[in-house]
C-alpha cells in the first residue's frame, strides 16, 4: 500500500476536523495522509504503528551493522576504538 492508497485529506481540511482525525488515527488506527497543494506532506499514524515501525528500523540497522562488522572481521580490519571515537569528537 502506498501513500496515496490512504485516505487523504488537505492540511486545512485536517485543521478543521483535527479531533476527528485524531480519532480515525487513535482509536480506528487509520493511517491519514495530509497533503499541502495537492502534495502529500505528513502521514499521521497511531502510537501502535510508529512503535512498530521503529522496532522495525531498529532490527534493519541492527543487521546493517551486524553485516558490516563481519565483513570487517573478514577483511581483517582492526575495529576501531569506541572511546578513542568519543575523545576525537568531545563525546
């Protein structure tokens, strides 16, 4: 599903009936795009799905870096130092 298969309402439409949206996205867990000229801006999504998509993110970054130090490991690189990383940058 993309963006434009959501329901889609203008900025000013939104701002006129924010407690409805806000129930749509709250209690319904609709997922409302907001469009400013006739472009999609934001997309407002409940509580549940934002968590959801960070633990999602989360997970994807954590098996990018996983990846990433093997093929280090592999490679036979050095791993770098992670407080010498927070001297360098004042950390």
């Amino acid at each position: 599903m993309t963006v434009s298969d959501k329901p889609t309402i203008s900025a000013s439409e939104a701002r006129a009936a924010f407690n409805d949206v806000l129930s749509r996205v709250g209690y319904g867990r609709e997922r409302v795009t907001i469009t400013r000229n006739g472009k999609p801006a934001a997309v407002l999504v409940s509580v549940e799905d934002l968590e959801l998509l960070e633990r999602l993110e989360d997970a994807y970054w954590g098996e990018v870096a996983s990846e990433r130090i093997k093929a280090s490991r592999a490679a036979g690189e050095e791993p770098i130092n992670w407080d010498d990383i927070k001297h360098e940058y004042g950390l």
